[in-house]
C-alpha cells in the first residue's frame, strides 16, 4: 500500500534513518500502536504507518489482505520490516534489535 495517497489522518511516511522498509499497521485508538510508533520515532527510523480503523472501502481491504500474510488474527499493532519478519504488539526490545540498535 502507497501511504503517498493516504490522507495523513489515515497514515503517513515519516523521514529518517533508512533500516529497510518498515511499515506500522496500528489502530488511531490503540495506546499500544501509539508507543510503537513514538519508540519508532524516537529511534529514527524511516516508516510507513498506516491506520487501519481509519480506511474504508478498497483501502481497507488492500491493507487487512497486506496485514493478513503477516499476521493472520489482524491485531495491533504490527510491525513489518522488508516484508519478511512481522512484529506483532508492542516487542521493544525486539523492534530495536531486528534495527539494529
């Protein structure tokens, strides 16, 4: 999915160090997906994160199917890092080491 098109209310792309392609699938209302994404932030890294409760339509379908291969129960927040290793709920200390750090 190209967060390019999304409105940023529903996901956005968020500049910084490149660790591969890491793509955030949270919910807006999920404290859980918000720490992810602040520890994200806090580390650096170049993202790509998307709201799922926020999409309709064929967005939303796009996405749950995306979300699906990686993570088959669809819960948040999930982390996939170069579209082969799937973080599922907030894993500090995992998220830093598949980074790097």
């Amino acid at each position: 999915m190209d967060v390019s098109t999304l409105d940023k209310e529903k996901g956005a792309h968020i500049s910084g160090i490149d660790r591969g392609k890491v793509v955030m699938y949270g919910l807006s209302t999920c404290v859980w997906c918000k720490r992810t994404k602040k520890l994200l932030i806090d580390l650096g890294v170049n993202f790509d994160f998307i709201y799922v409760d926020k999409l309709e339509g064929e967005e939303e379908n796009q996405a749950v199917e995306e979300l699906r291969r990686f993570n088959p129960s669809t819960s948040f927040p999930t982390t996939i890092i170069n579209g082969e290793k799937a973080i599922v709920g907030f894993k500090e200390k995992e998220i830093r080491e598949v980074l790097g750090f």
